[in-house]
C-alpha cells in the first residue's frame, strides 16, 4: 500500500491523500479528501497545478468533513474527469450543498471584479482564474454517497470504510479504513481529518479508535494551548454586560458555518444559567441561517449538552429575542438600532459581506464593542482591528475606530496539542505508522516530537508533499 501526499503536507490548507493498494487482482487509487489550498497567490498555482496522474484513474473519494480546505476541489477534479463517487456524512452533504456553490459563486463574483477594474485601466498583472463554475459544482453534488456514521461499506472488493465523528464541525468525520492487499494481512488506515477539542461546545468529543497500524493525523495547533471554555465565556459575560449597561452594541463578525452557531449557543447558555440577562440577536447571513436551520436538523448529532439547551430554548423561546435577517432592506434597518442589540454577520475576517456595513455604522461609537473571536488573517480587516489601527478606510470611506474591540480566544475548532495527544492514546498500541500533517512546519514537528516522546512511538513522519510513501 502506497499513499502520497499532496497536499496540507508542510502547510494547513489543500488536504489531498492519495492511497494506491493492490485488491482484487487490480490497483485501487482512491484520495482522502479533495481540499482547496488557500491563502496567496502560491495557493492558486497549486490549485491550478495538474495531478501527477490522470483523474478518471481515481476510484472513489472519501470525504472526511465540508470545509474548502478538504473538499473545495473536488467541482474541479469532477470536471476534469473524476466520475467516481464521493463517500461522506449525510450532515458534510448538506453542508456542501451550501458550500460549493457558494464557493463557485464567489470564484466568479472575484474575476468579474477584476475584469471591471481591468476594463477602467485599475489592474495590473494576471487576472483571477475561477477554478470551476457552478454548474461544476452541482456535478460534484451528483456524485455525493451518503454514509451515517458508525456503519461499515465495502467500497471494492478488500477496502471497507467507516465513518467516527471527529468532533470538529457538523459532519465531520475520522476515516477508518481497512485494506486488505491481495496475498497480505489487513491493515487498518485512520485518516483524523480534523479533530475537535474534547468538551467543545456543540459538537461531541472526537471518537477514539482502539486500533490501527497506520495513522495520519492534523497538527493545525499541535504546538499550542488553547484558552479554557471557562475563561472565554468569564470574557464574554464581561464585555456583553458591560456594553450593554452602557447601552452600545455588540458586533461579532463570525464565520457562517461553525462559529456562527457556536456563538448562538453560547449566549443562549449563558442566558439560561442566569449569567446574561434577556438578549436581542440578530443573524445577519444569509449563509449562516442556512447553516443554523441544518445544525437543528442534525440535532442529533449534537452533544448532549448542548441538546438540552437547545430543548431549554424551545421551552423559553422569549429568553432570548433571536432573528433571522432575510433581505438586504431589513439588514439595513439594523443601523437604525443605536444600542442593545447583539448583531452576527459574515465573514468571520470582515472583509466581505454584510458584517462590513455593520462596522461602518458602529465602530464610530465608544459605548459600542466589536468580539473578534476567530482567526484572522495577516492583511484582513479583522486583523487590523485585533491590531488597534485608530481609523479604518470602508468603501471609500475613513470610519474613525472608537469602539472597543475584544478577541475572545478558546472557541477553535481544532484540538490543541494536549487534544490531539489525547486522542492518540486512544489507540491501545503504538501504530506501526503515523504520519504528521495539517499543520504549518513548526507545528507539525513539535507535535511530531511530543508523540515520540510522550507517546514513545517511533515511527512518526512529517510527509513531503508530492512524496510517496510504503506503508
Ligand atoms: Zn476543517
């Protein structure tokens, strides 16, 4: 068995393995994930990079969960012959239905921009190249295969797969895949995808795997510690009761899927454990509604915990005043409200979408505050606000920054290293093979070094990119 890495391998974005094994009397290619590199401009030549072997000699996808970064290719690898299926959860289906399109649209909406300014003498180098179209995208949803979590499928003759939930957003899932090789044993291969923090809020605890002779595991914070939920939420209380005894508002740019409904519950569990009183929130994305709508439905597939809030809710719906903006008008009238109002919006790094009139009407005003609470870029707008510029430039236009502006750290998606070791243990003796990826070099090998030292394994390898390895 062969796999080769050829993407997330050294960086964090772009997850694409390619596994080779010889079952059935033939050679079985299939690739774990389908992800789309992101960030500069190194990121769009390896999205436009071809494959080192044809695509229609790809068997099948398995698609571990809905983020660009893991599937935002796949349209692309559709169109240039992939016509195979793509194995996911039922919740990361859906969660594509709003995503690829969205991200097609986006491509399009990117080149059509630079072609005006190209048009008015404003551009200068290569235009943008859209990596598919929406059509493209759809074709990608056709080939989708549901799979529920905790169920075995013989995906050919000598390769069975099973979906365990990783913890990390709705759908997600650890790949748990068995290949048994013409004339050899089986061997067991586990692809993490990405973990989730253990006792994070919405989704349950990533599952741990008692056995597997090959593991490939993220290393997004393996050389960090995250903040505890405890002190993110004492962060919250402080700066929601006090903006609000001032009677300013709140915004929180967040991102649609995951952050969005993290934040939802979070407030709503304050409020039901008596340490916020009555809020007004109001969603404004048309992505994140979607985004929230699914979360209800997969209700399910939630933790426990959360499951109970959510029922408290239900049972107290005037608790919380919570609205869905549907049209750009009533986005709009949101800058009549001059305090007590908690606004959400898209996107989590502000710079675009609606979140970015939010800041427009409300960073001007000292009673106001603005709650950072994801990752944000080098050079994005966020970045400049978590950076305390005094003055930001707004279409067109100079808005003076006199709100206050909090980060509240601890809401990662991702495991810390003491998660992702944690999890490790779960297998009961020491794969023969783990490979590191996911993460950026100094987090791979600190994470790498502490499963050796820690753990006591010893096979333990950062993958180069396009290499291919025996396993
Ligand atoms: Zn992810």
């Amino acid at each position: 068995m062969k796999i080769q890495f050829l993407g997330a391998a050294g960086e964090v974005t772009g997850s694409r393995h390619s596994v080779q094994a010889n079952v059935g009397g033939r050679e079985v290619r299939f690739m774990v994930d389908f992800g789309m590199f992101q960030g500069g401009r190194e990121a769009t030549t390896k999205n436009l990079e071809p494959l080192p072997f044809p695509p229609k000699e790809i068997d099948f996808i398995v698609l571990t969960h809905a983020h660009i970064d893991h599937s935002g290719l796949l349209p692309r690898l559709c169109a240039q012959g992939f016509s195979g299926p793509i194995y996911c959860t039922d919740a990361t289906f859906e969660l594509l239905k709003i995503l690829l399109p969205d991200s097609a649209h986006l491509q399009r909406s990117d080149v059509e921009r630079a072609e005006r300014r190209q048009k008015a003498g404003k551009w200068r180098g290569d235009l943008p190249v859209a990596l598919y179209s929406m059509e493209e995208a759809e074709l990608a949803l056709g080939q989708c295969e549901v799979l529920a979590y905790g169920k075995h499928l013989e995906l050919c003759k000598g390769i069975d797969l099973e979906f365990q939930n990783a913890g990390h957003i709705l759908g997600s899932a650890i790949a748990v895949i068995d290949i048994t090789e013409d004339h050899a044993k089986k061997k067991r291969c586990v692809f993490s995808g990405d973990i989730g923090m253990k006792g994070k809020l919405l989704m349950p605890d990533p599952a741990r795997i008692p056995q597997a002779d090959v593991v490939v595991v993220e290393s997004t914070y393996g050389d960090r510690l995250h903040k505890t939920l405890a002190d993110t939420e004492a962060e919250l209380i402080e700066v929601v009761t006090s903006t609000l005894s001032a009677h300013g508002n709140i915004v929180i740019p967040a991102f649609a899927v995951g952050r969005t409904q993290e934040m939802l519950f979070l407030l709503i569990d304050l409020v039901k454990r008596n340490l916020l009183p009555h809020l007004s929130i109001w969603v404004d994305s048309p992505m994140a509604t979607a985004a929230t709508h699914l979360t209800q439905r997969f209700f399910a597939q939630l933790d426990k915990e959360s499951q109970s809030t959510f029922e408290w809710f239900k049972k107290n719906p005037g608790a919380v005043d919570l609205r869905f903006i549907a049209d750009v008008e009533e986005s709009k009238a949101l800058n009549k409200i001059k305090g007590g109002a908690i606004i959400i919006s898209a996107s989590g790094m502000c710079d675009a979408g609606r979140i970015v009139h939010h800041l427009q009407n409300n960073l001007p005003r000292a009673q106001n505050a603005i709650v950072i609470t994801g990752f944000q870029a080098y050079g994005s707008l966020g970045r400049r606000l978590v950076d305390k510029v005094a003055k930001v430039r707004l279409f067109g236009e100079e808005v003076p920054v006199r709100a206050s502006v909090h980060t509240i750290g601890g809401l990662s998606a991702h495991a810390d290293q003491a998660g992702l070791l944690d999890w490790l243990q779960g297998f009961e003796s020491a794969p023969k093979t783990v490979f590191v990826v996911h993460g950026e070099p100094e987090a791979s090998a600190v994470l790498a070094q502490s499963i050796r030292d820690e753990l006591e394994w010893k096979n333990v390898i950062i993958p180069e990119r396009l290499h291919t390895y025996s396993c």
